[in-house]
C-alpha cells in the first residue's frame, strides 16, 4: 500500500515508524530538508515547503499513493486535505474548514461558546489595537483576572505571552499585542484570555467524523529550561504513564476531558460537516476540572513519539477507519507502559537558536540503550547531519515504569553531540511530584 506523508519532523518521523511496522507500507515523503530517518524509510522523498500544494499536487499525481497522512498543522490550514481529496486520494487529516479548530483560536472559542461545551474560559477577540483592548485587559486585572495575550492564527507553538510569566505587567500585554498587530504574527488578529491556574496535560483523539477513540494521556513541557523556566517553546519533552492517565488526575478529570472532546467532534460535525483525523486536547487542569487552553488538529509533537511508540493496533488500520468511517469497528490498543520523551536543541531556542551547526548522533549507541531515536528539525548534506535552528533530536525511553523510562531516555542523550542542550529533568519523579502537590493545593 503506497502512503504519502507529509512533513519532517520527529512528529513525522513517529508516524513514519509506525506506518512501517506494516511491512505492505511503502512509504513516499514530502518534506522542506532531508530528514535523515525519515529519508531511509521512504521509497522517495520530495524536498519541498510542506505548504506548497502545488509540489504536493505534482508529487501525488506522481506517485499516486492509496492514503495520505499530513503531519503538521500548516499544510492543514492551507487546504492539503481539500487538495488531495479532490485527486481522489484520501487523507488522514481535517478540511481546510475544519482545521481552524487550530489555525482559528478564536473560532474554537465561539465554537465552545455557541454549542455550550464545558471547559470555555472568558475571552475576547480582537481585529485592531485599540481602547476597547485595553479596557478588556484592565477589566480582566480589576477582577483579579490574569491575561493571556495569543495572536489568533499558526504560531508554531511560540506566539503565546502570559501576564506573571513572559510578560511582567498589565502595560507589557499591551505592547505585546500591540506588536502582534504590527508584526502581523497569526495573522494579526488577537485574543485576550483569562490566564488559568493548574496543571496543562494532552489527550489526543483519532476521529472519523463521528467516532472518536482515545489514546493515552501526555504531559508536555513548553517552557525552555529546566524546573519549567525561560521561553515557551514547541515543547522540550513529554512523558505517559502505564495506567494511561496522568498521576495528578481523577478518573473523574479523564471522564470530563473525554466528554469535552466528545462534544468538540459533535460540534464540528454541525459547524463544518465533520472533523476527520487527529485532534489534539491540550487542557489545563484547574480545580473545577479540565478546561481547554487551545486545540491541535494534528499530532502533538512530542506527544506523538510518546504514542506511537506504544500503539499495540496496527497504524495503517487505524488510518484506513479514519478516513473509511470505520473507528467504531476498530479496537484501538496501547501498551500499558510508562514513555518518557527528551528533546535536544540547539542552544538558544527558541529566542536566538545557532543555525547551521552540525549534530553528532551515535545512533548505535542509541540503540544498544533501547531508546528509540527520532531525528527532527535538522538537514541532512553529504552525509553530515545540520540543525535549522528549531527542536533537533528527540529520544524516547519506554519501559514498565516511569523512573526506567526516564533514566532510558537521559542516557540517550549522552550520544548527541553539537552546540546543545536538553531538559533533563522531564520524567523525573521529583518534577512529576510537584504537579500532584501543585493540584492538592489547589484543591485544597
């Protein structure tokens, strides 16, 4: 079976591992650089901007693949789903319309807001810096409100700032959205949100339009350096639990996240006629419950390397009941083992990563260790591996507990070498510890 995908990066290459453990996959790859693991999976590979639906056209035409898998969300807002479906080719990933669940933050807030969904939070959006903008800010303040300032469309994870964190004060959410407007980041529309207390978590969800079944839940860490400091970012690293919930959550929070994204799928299908592929819930837990900060409609990346890396049902059967609307038939199984996913980046990322810089990886080594090794924003060039200045490397442990996992993933590190650096505390128990004492507090 020929399958397209496109993207290159650690997400990508999950899926691209994952697709193979089909040993009828043959795999062909679009992709912006050559990304090296990826490339030796792939029967082809076409180097070109993910967003180039015209290449994408021309390489589909070319190859004409039984199935379509996109990995990022930038492709998805510029209609690569529409594109392929009209060539006949069906692809696991929402509609243009559909994809502005992530590409429109403030459509997925009227969304929760007109259908009622549980988990909305005070918001409002904004098409130009104004008065009425800073009166919102300051009304938000005087009722003891933190703000969060977000540009409305893509910002590769990082176009975020929150009031107490990134930003010192009222008058710093001020400019920065006065920035957003004039720098046209997302596309120069802003929302203003209420600033939630608790602890963030992930659950993602394959969906056919109807059926939606539920895959393990995740803890990313977007901030930057250790002990959860410094710039957000794409996100550093992330880790599951072999019970499949997190250890700061009631059965209770896993019901309500479920029903919320139950919910999501339902009013999607009234709003644009149906949402196919993966959603991707990245909740806060507060101590009403889970509450939505935002959705994906794709992977996480690196949740995604968390994942797929323990999915027990075959990926291509789980990608042919996506788009065949057969996930109601389909039983979806996940192993019941701990994840512990590392990312290595370049020094400086995300505010002023190196560029250019080659990146030593001792692959054998990686191996010999049982970690599973996914190569992500790096190019590959006469056999020397660069980084492009985003998340270069990313290593995963998998093992019966968390503590294993982690010490798995730690080590692997060690044969990444270059101008680099990593968060070694994620998956650590004293970190995971903090979470559950941060929820015991809130709730009291």
């Amino acid at each position: 079976m020929k399958v397209l995908l496109i993207g290159g990066g650690a997400r990508e290459s999950a899926i691209a591992h994952a697709l193979k453990e089909n040993e009828n996959v043959k795999l062909y790859t679009l992709m912006k650089n050559k990304n090296p693991g990826i490339a030796r999976l792939s029967e082809e590979v076409k180097l070109a901007k993910e967003t180039d639906l015209e290449a994408v056209k021309e390489f589909a035409e070319k190859i004409k693949p039984d199935l379509a898998v996109i990995g990022p969300e930038a492709p998805l807002g510029e209609g690569v789903v529409d594109l392929l479906e009209e060539l006949g080719i069906p692809a696991v990933g929402p509609s243009k319309m559909a994809a502005q669940i992530e590409t429109n933050k403030e459509f997925m807030r009227n969304l929760f807001k007109k259908y009622n969904i549980k988990g909305s939070l005070i918001y409002k959006a904004f098409d130009e810096y104004g008065e009425e903008l800073e009166s919102f800010i300051d009304e938000l303040t005087q009722k003891g409100i933190k703000v969060v300032v977000k540009p409305v469309g893509l910002t590769g994870g990082k176009g975020v700032k929150v009031v107490g964190e990134q930003l010192k004060d009222n008058e710093e959410a001020k400019k920065y959205a006065k920035e957003v407007f004039e720098s046209g980041l997302g596309g120069g529309k802003v929302l203003i949100e209420e600033k939630l207390e608790g602890v963030e978590f992930t659950l993602h969800g394959f969906v056919d339009g109807d059926t939606i079944k539920f895959t393990p839940f995740v803890q990313d860490h977007p901030h930057a350096l250790e002990g959860d400091k410094g710039s957000i970012t794409g996100g550093m690293g992330s880790y599951s639990c072999p019970d499949h919930k997190l250890p700061f959550m009631t059965d209770e929070d896993v019901n309500l996240a479920k029903e919320i994204m139950e919910e999501t799928v339902k009013a999607l299908k009234k709003e644009v006629g149906g949402y196919k592929g993966i959603l991707y819930g990245q909740f806060m837990l507060t101590k009403e419950g889970p509450k939505i900060i935002e959705y994906n409609a794709r992977f996480g990346d690196p949740e995604a390397m968390n994942l797929l890396s323990i999915l027990k049902s075959d990926f291509l059967d789980v990608c042919k009941a996506i788009v065949d609307k057969k996930l109601k038939d389909l039983e979806v199984e996940f192993e019941n083992k701990a994840t512990v996913c590392k990312y290595v980046v370049p020094k400086g990322y995300p505010d002023n990563p190196v560029k250019g810089e080659p990146i030593i990886v001792n692959e054998e080594a990686i191996k010999k260790l049982g970690a599973i090794l996914h190569y992500a924003s790096v190019n590959e060039e006469n056999g020397n591996i660069y980084m492009t200045g985003s998340r270069a490397v990313a290593v995963v442990g998998v093992a019966d507990d968390i503590k294993t996992a982690e010490k798995i993933a730690e080590e692997a590190t060690k044969y990444i070498k270059g101008e680099v650096y990593h968060r070694s505390d994620i998956g650590k128990i004293d970190l995971i510890k903090k979470r559950i004492e941060k929820m015991k507090e809130l709730r009291g």
